[in-house]
C-alpha cells in the first residue's frame, strides 16, 4: 500500500508540473501576449508576468513592442526634373495593436519593407533634385505619412520616423554642381568686395569734409601717420609733403610774373604804343605765344634792331 501511494503520488506531482508548464506563461516587459482560444482572439491583451491559460485550449503568441529598425535597400528613382539617383533610407516603426498585427498581416515586418520601398520611389520621383538636396526634412515628413497611412489602422504599427539616409549622384551631376556652386561663391566673393569698396568710398568722403571743415585735422592725421610708420619700421622715418605748400609755393612764383593776356586782347604797353602812333583800337597787335619776362623782352628788342646782335656799348 505504502508504494501504491508513493507512485500515485509521483504521478499527481507530474501531472501537475505538466499542466502548470502547460498554462503558465511567462510574457517580458516588452511583450504582449494575443491568446486564441480555439482559434478565437480573446479581447483581452496579457500584461507583462506570470500568465495562466487553459491547456489545450489556448494557444498565446507573445507580440514585441519594441521599436524596430529596417533599411531600405537602394532604390534607382527619376525626380521631376529628369535626373537619375540612387537612394536609400531608414524606417523607424513599432506595434501599438499586436491583435490587428497579427490577424491583419502576415509577416509585418516584410509587409513594411515593401510599402517603404514603394513610398520611396514615390515621393522622390515627385520632388526636385534641388528640394531632395536642400529641404530633406520635408521628404522625410512626407515618407513618414506615406508609409503610415497604410500600416498604422489597418496593421496595428505606427511609423516613428522615416530618414534618407544617401543620395547618390551620378559624376557628371556632380562635376556640374561644383562648378555651381564655385561660380555662386565666386559672384557672392565679388559681391561682397564691391559692396566694401562703396561703403569705405562713402566712408572716407565723409572723413574728408570732416577734416576740410577742421584745418588742424590735417595736421593730426599727419602726425599719427608718422606715429604709425615708426612703430612698424623703428629705423625708417617717413614725412609726408604737406599739399598746402605747393599751393603756397605755386602763389609765390605766380606773384612776379605779369597777368596773362587772354587771346585776342592786347597787352597794356602795346596798347598804348598803338595809341601815341596815331592807330586806332582795330590796329592793335595780339602777341602770340607765351608772354615774356624781362630778360626775354631785351632780346627781343636787339632782334627787332635789325641785326639780331647786341648794340656796342
């Protein structure tokens, strides 16, 4: 008896670890568990931790919640514009339904390879080469609802992010979008030197009817141009020439010539020369050429002697 009762024991504790291991179910954090009783989704989703099911019965599949992460193969795309590339990108997506992803689908995450492949060909064949380089958050915003759009209600996933990862350019295209952007550089370069040449041309004529409208300035600025010279070179001392002199100098020589006679008027002497020989004022002579100093006039009045040579004296 006592032996009939150890095996019938035995075979108690077996029974139960084997339905125990039967109907526990151990789902993680990240998981949730879908149970189908005979083939039926029960509506109620299994929470994280130890969960019990009836043996034979039910049947539970354990759906990742977790974000996922795809890439998307090359694909060769025209734009609008007619210009060939090779791209590439990135899905972000993850479950927030795991019924609908597992009745409404088979093999989701292949399902979202495709549509991503296909939405990629899409929306870069309807944007320019310039939007795609230029305005790359606005294509990944609109992959982002494209790809959405089909997968969020019906299949239970919700697209986090969509990323072009490479745009691949053809050598030519390249050649010639340097060459671009080197000119645009080299106007914006030209630009930006003529606009600096006019602001300091404004710049200095404002400087220069300050100082005409100060004398002393003009000597100020002499005086720290020399300052400046001799703290570069110790050994050189340079000193500019005031313009002021030469007008002073160009006054003085002008001092002890006599007036220059305007062409088709007469010098005083001459005038009155013509008045004492009885001519009128239509008789007067017009000398021509450069009036003459005095040193000049003598030979001149020895020439008109007659011989040309200087009188013995």
């Amino acid at each position: 008896m006592a032996a009939a009762a150890v095996v019938a024991l035995v075979i108690v504790v077996v029974l139960v670890v084997l339905v125990a291991s039967l109907s526990i179910r151990l789902v993680q954090q990240y998981q949730r568990g879908v149970v189908f009783r005979f083939g039926r989704v029960l509506e109620r989703i299994r929470q994280p931790g130890f969960q019990l099911i009836i043996p034979v019965a039910d049947r539970m599949v354990r759906v990742s919640m977790q974000t996922t992460v795809i890439g998307v193969p090359a694909q060769g795309v025209i734009t609008r514009d007619n210009v060939t590339l090779t791209v590439d990108a990135v899905v972000y997506y993850r479950v927030v339904d795991p019924v609908k992803v597992l009745v409404n689908v088979r093999d989701y995450p292949s399902a979202v390879l495709q549509v991503a492949q296909t939405a990629l060909r899409s929306v870069i064949g309807k944007a320019d080469l310039d939007t795609l380089l230029r305005d790359r958050d606005r294509i990944n915003a609109e992959l982002k609802s494209v790809i959405d759009a089909p997968t969020e209600k019906p299949w239970g996933l919700l697209i986090e992010r969509v990323e072009v990862k490479d745009v691949s350019l053809p050598e030519g295209m390249k050649r010639s979008m340097s060459r671009q952007a080197e000119a645009e550089r080299e106007r914006r370069a030209r630009v930006i030197a003529a606009d600096g040449e006019f602001q300091a041309s404004r710049r200095l004529a404002d400087a220069s009817r300050a100082m005409a409208n100060t004398p002393g300035a003009y000597q100020l600025r002499l005086l720290q141009t020399v300052v400046d010279v001799a703290a570069e070179k110790n050994s050189t001392l340079v000193m500019p020439f005031p313009v002021e002199l030469l007008s002073f100098f160009d006054r003085l020589a002008g001092g002890g010539r006599p007036p220059a006679v305007p062409t088709g008027q007469a010098a005083p002497g001459l005038t009155e020369q013509a008045g004492q020989a009885g001519r009128g004022p239509t008789e007067q002579a017009t000398p021509v050429g450069p009036v003459l100093g005095p040193v000049t006039e003598n030979v001149a009045a020895a020439a008109a002697d007659g011989d040309g040579r200087r009188p013995a004296e």
